[in-house]
C-alpha cells in the first residue's frame, strides 16, 4: 500500500501542528463476580453433575411393595372383568331364549317395546322391517324397555289403565302342588294379567279315583273355571281295570265338562302304541258330548313313525274320533304344534275344533321350527286357545316351573308370533275359551 503525502502551506512544518484529539472515553469494565452468585457456566455445571449423580437409595421393601400392590390390582381387574362377563352372558342367555325370528314374507315379529327382543345383549338386535305395534303394551325386563308403560300411560290420561285379563285353557292344580316346595318357582311373570278362568286337568286316575275327591276338588273351584279328568296315554300300557273304573264314575258327573289328555304319545316305547289305541277307542265310547281334550305327539328322534310334524299321528286320532263322534264335536286339540294343513283338516272335519298353543311356542327349533310358526298364524281367531300346562313348558325354559299365573307370558309369545295387540289378543282367546267350555 502506498503511503498518502500530506501538502502543507508554505512555511508551515508538520511538527508544527498541534492536533487536539480529546480524551477518550474509558470503557466500563465489568465487575467481577461476586462469591455468592454463581455464573451461568457454573449453574451449568452444577445441574451437569447433579444428573450425572446416582439417584438416593429407595428404602428397604419399596420394590416388594410396588409389585405386591399391582398383583392385587391386577387380581382386582380380573374379578370386576369376570363379573361383567358373567352379567352379560346371563342377560344374552335370558333374551336369547325370548328370541323370535320373523316370518318369510310378512312384517310380524316380537314387539319392538314390550315383549320378545330379537339377538342377545341389550335388545340391540331389531330389524327396522318389524313396525312398532301401535297399541300400549307391558314393558320386558329384559332390553331397554322404550315402549309405552302403564305409568307412562296413566301420566298421558290422568287414569290407570284397565288391568289385562286372560284365561289358561290346561293346566294341572294336582300337580303344581306336588311341584311346591320340591323345585324352584322360575319367578315373577314378564306380563303379570290377571286370570279370570282356567281348566283345572285330572290325568292321573291315582288321584281322583280316591273316595270325595272331586267333591272337594268343585268345592275350591273358583268361578268362571272348568274341570276335565282323564288318562295320560303314557299310562295305556298295563292299565289297571279298577283306574278306568273310575275314570267312567267321574265322567258321570255332570261336573265336568271335559275327558282329558285323551289322544297318542308315540314319544314311548313302539310296543305300547297298539295299547293306546285300545284305551283311545274306549274312552272316546265315554265321552258323552263332554270336550275332547286332545294329546297328541309323535315319535322322537329316528324312531319308526318319527315325523317333523306328527301328521299320521293326527291322521290316526282325527279318524278314530269320526267314526264315533258327530261332526259337532267339541275338540280341544291340547299344546298344538302342527302346520297349516293339519290345521285345515281338523277344521273341516269337525266345525268346533279349537287349537291350544303354549309356552313352548318360544323355542322352535329346528327344521320344522317355521312350519311350527305359520300354523299358528293358520288357526282361525275364533278358534285359538293359549295354555301354560303348568307346572309343565314354561316360557323360559330351564328357570323352574310354573303356574297359571304365567299365561301372560304366554299370550305375549303366540301374540307376537301372529302380530296382533296383546290386549286385544287375550280378549279373544278368553272368549273362545269360555264358548267352548261353555262358561259364563
């Protein structure tokens, strides 16, 4: 770099000049630190340190207690887990029962609000096909229960709904007794009505061939209800003369208003089938204008004769009464579970045929499980009875036997499978009931 010549004024010399440069500013220099407050480089390696050291020693029976407190949390999860497993697998159990499919190519099905839920759970299960009914009806424990309950209804119309009635066309007083304090009443009615008639059963003649018993039996009677003794066809097979006795001694009795449980169970041996025809001829020589209560079943599992539906059982039993009876014959055709056509040739044979439905109309199953459901839908309104059987074929298999009091529980089933109001249902069905029986 080349050195800038400075031109001075003739005369002047550079040691001449004097330059006036002030005093300079003096910096502040910063303070040294203080011992009692630490730099930043050393905060930094202080908290350093501090991480790097080892953690303080936990005390002694820390780590047995940590691992003893998450077994016994861990046991508590299980149990609370296996609880709610449990809860829902009976809820699943209790509605599956109750289940009811719906028929091909119509819309009837179980009631949506009160009654039968379709699947298991919580009712979750419903096809939008099957319409709401739009009547009021009882609400099911079982599900939800968004249909319109009686104290829903009684808010809307400031009264209380009229209590529905109902009225057991079979059962057996004789055995429910025995069944007391044997086994387990299988609890309190889904659809509580109250009964206002029924048909009291005989059908072991053990029983009523004992000196007084029907006196006493018509002296409990309660009104509007019948009697109808009889013999179980499983009893044929080596039947004492002295039971039939008895049985046409009570028949005498005008009384009684029907033969009971008279029919074919080839559910038995197929060596006893020919000794119940013989009884079947002779009681029907006894009738006498009463009711005929039918008992009619076919054979079990492969078993020659054994049918989906026992036509030839009916078949059997439809030409024995034919040739004895008149066509206006009162028929009572008892736990009926047949399909259409039977329905139709009963029908047309003898114009006072009725058809008893029960609470085994819940669990069809099985092939013959729809053909089961259209012949019910098949009877005529006017000539379809409901029964519980009692203490037998409760409703809810598998929970205890049952009484009369159940016949709600019934209705509810047979109403829901041909889709008509509950109400309405049990109203009808009383009716023909008391026609057929001929009671007031």
């Amino acid at each position: 770099m080349e050195r800038e010549e400075i031109l001075l004024p003739p005369g002047v010399e550079l040691t001449d000049i004097e330059v006036d440069v002030g005093s300079a500013p003096e910096e502040a220099l910063p303070e040294p630190p203080s011992e009692a407050e630490p730099t930043k480089i050393e905060c930094m390696q202080q908290a350093s340190e501090t991480r790097s050291e080892d953690p303080p020693p936990a005390p002694a029976g820390a780590d047995a207690r940590k691992k003893e407190f998450s077994e016994a949390e861990l046991a508590k999860k299980k149990r609370e887990l296996n609880r709610r497993r449990k809860e829902r697998a009976k809820r699943a159990k209790k509605t599956k029962k109750l289940a009811q499919g719906p028929l091909p190519g119509t819309n009837a099905g179980p009631s949506t609000s009160g009654g039968l839920t379709v699947g298991v759970g919580r009712g979750r299960g419903l096809l939008s096909t099957w319409p709401r009914p739009p009547h009021p009806v009882e609400c099911s424990s079982i599900g939800r229960g968004r249909g319109i309950t009686p104290k829903m209804l009684e808010e809307a119309l400031g009264e209380s709904p009229r209590p529905l009635r109902a009225f057991d066309a079979h059962f057996h007083p004789d055995r429910i007794k025995i069944r007391k304090g044997k086994t387990e009443l299988q609890g309190q009615p889904l659809h509580p009505v109250e009964v206002v008639g029924g048909v009291w059963n005989f059908c072991d003649p053990v029983r009523y061939s004992a000196p007084g018993f029907l006196d006493r039996v018509f002296d409990e009677l309660p009104e509007g209800y019948a009697v109808a003794v009889g013999i179980h066809p499983k009893q044929a097979y080596g039947l004492k003369r002295y039971y039939l006795e008895a049985l046409r001694s009570a028949l005498a009795d005008p009384r009684v208003r029907g033969l009971s449980e008279l029919g074919l169970d080839w559910s038995t041996d197929d060596s006893e089938w020919g000794a119940q025809e013989q009884l079947f001829e002779q009681l029907l020589g006894l009738s006498t204008g009463r009711v005929l209560v039918l008992h009619l079943r076919g054979a079990n599992g492969s078993r020659p004769g054994n049918e989906p539906i026992p036509r030839a059982v009916h078949k059997l039993a439809r030409d024995a009464i034919r040739r004895r009876c008149p066509a206006a014959q009162r028929i009572h055709l008892h736990c009926f579970m047949g399909s259409p056509d039977i329905v139709d040739e009963w029908t047309s044979a003898f114009r006072y045929a009725y058809f008893g439905v029960t609470g085994s109309a819940s669990y069809y199953n099985g092939a013959n499980a729809k053909l089961k459901r259209l012949g019910i839908r098949s009877i005529p309104g006017n000539r379809l009875l409901i029964e519980t059987d009692a203490p037998y074929l409760p409703v809810r298999p598998r929970h205890g036997w049952q009484t009369e009091a159940f016949i709600g529980d019934v209705g509810q089933v047979v109403a829901s499978i041909r889709g008509v109001p509950l109400p309405e249902f049990l109203d009808q069905t009383t009716i023909n009931a008391r026609e057929l029986y001929c009671l007031k």
